[in-house]
C-alpha cells in the first residue's frame, strides 16, 4: 500500500532526478565538445599539414577558454545565480558550435574553440555545483555523478559522430563540430523548466522560494535552518578559503582537480585517433575511429556502475581503486607498445581497462568531493579555483602529450602518467575525507571543527 508520505517521497525523488537530469546536460555538451576533436583532428591535420606543435595548440586552444569559462562562473554563479549562468553556457555551446564549422586557418580555429571552452569551463563548474545543491544528502553522490555520466554520453556521442561522419571527406571535420548546435538549444529550453539552487536562493534572502525547491526534492524544512544558519557565519570573501579550516578543502580540491588530469585521461580522449593510426598499427582510419567508440562504451557503461556505487562505496574508496587500477593499466600499455605494434588489440584492451578505472572512480568521484567541499556562500567562486586548477593542468597535459611522445616515447610517457597515479592513490588515501550521507552544512561546520 503507498501511503501520502511514501507517494510525496516517491514524487520529490522523481523531481529531484529531473532537475539532476536537466543540469547534467551541460555534462553532455561538455563531453561532446571537449572530444569531438578526437575524430576531427586526424583530418584537420591532414587537411591544413599541422606540425606536431601546431597539432598541439588545436587541441589545447579549447582548454584556454575552459579555464577562462571557469574562471567567470564562480563570481557570476555567486552573482546572478547557479541556472541563469548555465542559461548563459547553452547559448555559447550553440553558437561556438557553428563557428568552429567555419574556419580556413589555425588562427580562426584556435579563437572559435576558446569560444567552445568558455561555455565548458562554465558548464563543467555549474552543472555538478547546481546538482549538489539541489540534492538531498542520501542520493547526492548519484545525482552529482549523473554529470560526469552525460559527460562520457556526450564523449560517446562525439566518437560515433566522428565515425559516422567520417566517410564526408577531408571537410568532413565541419560536421563534427557544428552537430552539436542541436542538442546546445535543447539544453537551452530544458533549463527553462527547472528551478534556482535552494541554497543560492537563501543566499539572497528568498527563503519562500527556497523552501519551496527543497519541499520539492524531499528535503525537511528544517533545511532552510540549517542553510541560514552555515550562511550567518560566512563572509561571503574568497579570502575565507585560506582561513584555519577551510585552507584544507582549498587543498584537497585543487590538487584533486589536478591529479585526475595529469594522470593522463585525455591522451586517450583527444588523441586516441592519433595513438591508434600512428603508434598501435590500426589498418585504417575507420578502425582508428571505431577503436574510439569501443572507448566511450567503456567509459559510459562504467560511469553508470559508479552511479549506483559511489552513495553506497563512498568516495575515498572509489578512487582509491580506480587510481590504483589506471597505474596497473598503464604499465602494462606501456610494455605492450615498447613491444612493438604488431597488433592494435592489445593496446586497445589495456586502454579500455585504464578508462573504465577512471570512469568508475577518478572520473565522477572527484567531482562529487570537489562539489561537497566548499562552504555555501563561497562555493562558487571556490569551485572554480578548483575548476581552473583542472583546466590548467589538462592544458599542461594537452600542449605536452605528443612532445612528450617524441621526447620519452610512447611507453615512456604512458610509464609517467602511471607514476602519477600512483602519487594520486597516496594523496586520497591520505589526505581526502569521506563525505558520503552527509548534509553539506555537516560537512561545512566538520572543516570548522578541524576533525
């Protein structure tokens, strides 16, 4: 029998997951512009003779604008609002999508994409940030990760876009980056149906309209207390975050988002098409490509199993096993390319295994802490010191892998991602706390305590 309570615990559930739903599609764009390069590259290459260099600053001009993008929406989330900044993000993704269509220069290219990164940078600190805020504690993990799981969609997408597309020609390129104009407008309307963060609302002395959000996602109204009250003792000054018990989580959070790049995820992300064609002995470009779409499978399929693991696991021990498995991975990648490349399989297999450890762990879980960490009324503009530490270091990343490859070799290179993972599973072990089941203002006044 489903009583009244058991009817309105089962709808503010179900509102929850829509709202969740709503915001991670900025995840999805996120993964489908930030890999869409992947498939696009080989050609954009071929198309304009890139050097390596050249080949290099393509791929990381994006990133530029993603820390610029990331930099912005912390002050302008904090300002007018979790959902008006994402509103803003959707309009960019549109527009850069057709703009990078058009290019016939390194320069043109180079300045659409920073474009295309601004609206990442945005969307990859807001989304998971909104999501967060407007969760309840038990299923907070999951909902937050549900962005990470419309990032690998979108990954996915982007690489049977790039295979489907393939068969255009050397313009073939153009399609790539302009289909995602289309899901950019649906995101665009989606945010119009859902409501501000609860928590921001409090903020700006909305208290009915914030007590209205949380009755619907399920949350008591004794929330709204509890809001209040962490917000009462906040100043609101990003110099709070290096204050006595907030310098820790200002730490944790920005050498988190650092080391779930420099262990190397988007080597494969953005040059898997390259790795496979030049350095694993792929027949074709069409293998290359499809070898691609075996990985976002791998990505996608993983990221849901943490969906459901991350709340009942928690997060310290999921990354701690996916940073363990990603160093195994990549010792073992790197082995199999000093053998040589008589075959493309096995490469592709210890490729799969490196990214379904990142997906199952390193990919959602630092996220979620990095979304769990920050007290209220900075958390904008904390997550995004944070957001830009990752951009950062993923441009480091991009800008160096194929140098790199030259410099050390392939297996050289894939060794020193792996020596990174291993200083990341000693970090999280550590130095990160577990924050499963709690409230966010738990979590706050914990750093307060210093316990």
């Amino acid at each position: 029998m489903v009583t009244p309570s058991t009817a309105i615990s089962r709808g503010s559930r179900a509102y929850s997951y829509r709202i969740s739903a709503v915001a991670a599609l900025g995840g999805l764009l996120f993964g489908f512009d930030t890999a869409i390069i992947n498939g696009a590259i080989v050609f954009l290459r071929r198309q304009f003779q890139w050097t390596n260099l050249e080949t290099e600053i393509a791929a990381g001009s994006l990133l530029v604008g993603c820390a610029v993008g990331a930099g912005m929406a912390g002050v302008l989330s904090d300002r007018f609002g979790r959902r008006t900044v994402l509103l803003l993000s959707a309009v960019v993704f549109a527009l850069s999508s057709v703009a990078t269509a058009l290019p016939n220069s390194l320069l043109q290219f180079c300045l659409a994409r920073l474009v295309a990164g601004t609206a990442i940078g945005i969307a990859s600190m807001v989304s998971p940030m909104y999501i967060a805020e407007a969760s309840p504690p038990d299923i907070r993990g999951r909902l937050v990760s549900m962005n990470q799981l419309a990032i690998v969609l979108g990954i996915l997408v982007s690489y049977l876009a790039g295979w489907g597309l393939s068969g255009l020609g050397n313009q073939s390129w153009r399609w790539m980056f302009a289909a995602a104009a289309i899901p950019s407008v649906l995101f665009c309307g989606a945010l119009l149906t859902v409501p501000e963060s609860p928590r921001w609302l409090v903020k700006e002395n909305r208290d009915e309209d914030a007590l209205d959000v949380l009755n619907r996602v399920g949350e008591p109204a004794s929330r709204l207390g509890e809001i209040r009250a962490a917000l009462a003792e906040e100043r609101g000054s990003i110099w709070q975050l290096f204050q006595p018990g907030m310098r820790r989580p200002l730490l944790i959070g920005v050498t988190l988002a650092v080391l779930q790049q420099v262990t190397g995820i988007n080597t494969v992300l953005y040059y898997g098409s390259i790795i496979f064609t030049e350095q694993a002995g792929a027949k074709s470009m069409s293998a290359a490509l499809w070898s691609n779409v075996l990985i976002g499978a791998a990505n996608l399929v993983c990221t849901v199993l943490a969906l459901f693991a991350i709340d009942r696991i928690g997060r310290k021990p999921l990354l701690m096993i996916a940073s363990g498995g990603m160093g195994v991975s990549l010792i073992a990648l790197g082995f199999s390319f000093l053998a040589g490349p008589s075959s493309s399989s096995t490469p592709l297999l210890l490729i799969l295994c490196y990214v379904a450890c990142f997906s199952f762990g390193m990919g959602p879980g630092v996220w979620v802490v990095m979304s769990e960490l920050f007290p209220t009324k900075i958390r904008g503009r904390a997550m995004a010191l944070a957001t830009i530490s990752l951009w950062i270091a993923c441009l480091g990343i991009t800008l160096s892998f194929l140098s790199l490859v030259k410099s050390l070799s392939i297996s050289g290179a894939f060794w020193l991602y792996a020596l990174l993972c291993g200083v990341t599973l000693m970090f999280v072990w550590k130095y990160v706390p577990e924050t499963k089941g709690k409230s966010l203002e738990q979590i706050e006044r914990e750093w307060r305590r210093g316990t």
